[in-house]
C-alpha cells in the first residue's frame, strides 16, 4: 500500500530569525486507512567540521576532539500510534526557535570544511512488516541584523610589477599599469560586491579580467588550527585586450547559502576574500587579494 509522507513549512523561502516560530504542515497521503505506531518531528542545528586532506595527518588529535556541534534540538510527537484515514491528511505543527543555554544560533552556511545546517526530520513508525517512513525537510537561519550600520571602508588599489608578491624573476615581467577601488571592504551579504578597473596600460595583451570569491575556512582545536581558502565563484568581467583607459565595472553578488556573515568562534572560522584576477596573453597571472567583512543589516 503506497503512503508518502512530506513536510510542506509556512513560509515559501523558508527563511527563519532566532526566536521566531518553525510553522508548518506535515501531509500524509495514502489511498486506503493506515495503521502507525506513532508520528514524531525532530528539529536539529548542527555544525559539521572537516579536515582537508592536506592536514589529516597533521591534527590526528582532531578527529577526537571535533564532533559535529549541535546547536539546537527538539523533538516534539505529533500523533500518538493510531489509524489515519484514506485521503491527504495534513498535521499542523510549530517549533520555537531557541537555543538551550547560552548557545548561538550561526546563520546557515554550506561550505567545504564547515557546513551550519538546520533540518526537520518527520519520523512514522509502523508495524514491523511495513517500512518506517522517514522524511528531511532544511530550513534557513538568518542571523539578527546588524542595529548599526557598518562602514563600507572602500579601497583604492595600483598594480604594477613593483607591487608584486611572490615573484622569482622581477626583471622578466612585462610592464603594465592597473588601477581601480572596490566600493566597499565591509559589505552587506544580501548586496553587490561593486567598483570599478582600469587597464591604464600594459605591454602585453590582456586575455581576460576575472573576479574571483574566496572562502577562507579555519578549523581547529588545542593542537593547532587548518586553514584553507576554496573558490566559491568566479566571474569573467572583461574577455580580451581591453581599452586602455576605460574603466570595467565590478559587479557581483554574494551567493545565498555559500557565503554568511563572516564568523568566528572558538572552535572554527568563516572569513571571504575577493581576488581581482588579470590573465595576459603571455599566461601570465596577476592576482590582488582584498580580504572582505560580510555582515547583515
């Protein structure tokens, strides 16, 4: 006999602040009368840590020391064991959002070596010929808005071959003058990362001018800390030898559940970065790094 189970939430982005109420519906469907042995719904907050691979053998101590870190958890019966009518039938319920003790609710965030996940899981039990049933539903978590309103701190930037790092042989480089700003340093997650290049000149041909979004996560414990920074995005903003002189917008937003507001605990850390990337038609590689602050207002 064919039954489905789902969790269908109030709100359709389903997005949630601490303190507010996790509303929903949990929808049975089956065509004849079933019999259960109980419906429960479990909410949990967990942030999972990962070592790369480069740092196993590193932080043997880590695997012991970094479980996933629960943030939240309830569980709540929702049917005593009994008998739901043929038809769709559909089970209200309502979860407060409230940490135990003096925990913090993270925002959501789904990363490489730090994952913050909030799920719904629906559970039924039923007799022991028939299969349990069991369905995941993830929900959102904004962190509370920032009250003031943080200080953009735009930055000017040169590049030259002078203000280069890590190169071995100065004197090879070709010659090449960039200049440009970012309009703000400090950014607001659910706006565009925005400001301008300019390609004042340069020896060699530019192939491309690309922008790049960095994450930088840090894991670690009383033996030592992993860093590791990944790509998020990476979007091409000129294709070719540009105009000299013409200055290129930049203009990117900030993905929704691959970035957060940048976060640090004692136990793990989210920071972004934002690479100005220049390829010339040589390969050659010019990278400007600017460190970023998310946050939300």
């Amino acid at each position: 006999m064919s039954v489905t189970l789902d969790i269908r939430l109030k709100r359709a982005n389903k997005v949630y602040h601490e303190g507010e109420a996790v509303a929903g519906v949990i929808v049975l469907v089956c065509k004849e009368p079933l019999q259960h042995h109980g419906i429960s719904l479990n909410m949990e907050g967990l942030v999972n840590l990962q070592l790369s691979s480069k740092s196993v053998g590193v932080f043997e101590a880590f695997y012991n020391s970094v479980k996933p870190i629960q943030l939240i958890s309830s569980n709540i019966e929702v049917a005593k064991a009994g008998k739901i009518p043929g038809g769709k039938t559909e089970i209200p319920f309502e979860f407060p959002l409230l940490t135990k003790g003096n925990k913090v609710l993270y925002e959501t965030y789904h990363g490489v070596f730090v994952n913050i996940q909030y799920t719904l899981r629906c559970d039924m039990k039923r007799s022991l010929l028939a299969k349990d049933l069991s369905r995941n539903c993830e929900f959102i978590v904004h962190c509370q808005p920032m009250k003031a309103k943080a200080a953009p701190n735009p930055v000017n930037f040169t590049i030259t071959p002078d203000t280069l790092d890590n190169i071995r042989e100065r004197s090879s480089l070709p010659k090449f003058l960039i200049r440009g700003h970012l309009d703000a340093t400090n950014c607001v997650v659910s706006q565009p990362l925005t400001g301008e290049v300019v390609v004042e000149n340069s020896d060699v041909p530019i192939k491309s001018i690309e922008l790049q979004l960095v994450r930088v996560e840090t894991c670690g414990c009383a033996e030592g800390y992993a860093r590791d920074a990944t790509e998020i995005q990476n979007i091409q903003i000129a294709e070719g030898d540009v105009c000299h002189g013409l200055s290129i917008p930049i203009y990117m937003v900030f993905p929704r559940l691959f970035t957060c507001p940048t976060l640090e605990t004692t136990n793990f850390k989210v920071e972004f970065e934002v690479n100005v990337v220049i390829v010339l038609h040589n390969e050659h590689l010019i990278t400007e790094n600017f460190p970023l602050k998310l946050c939300r207002v």
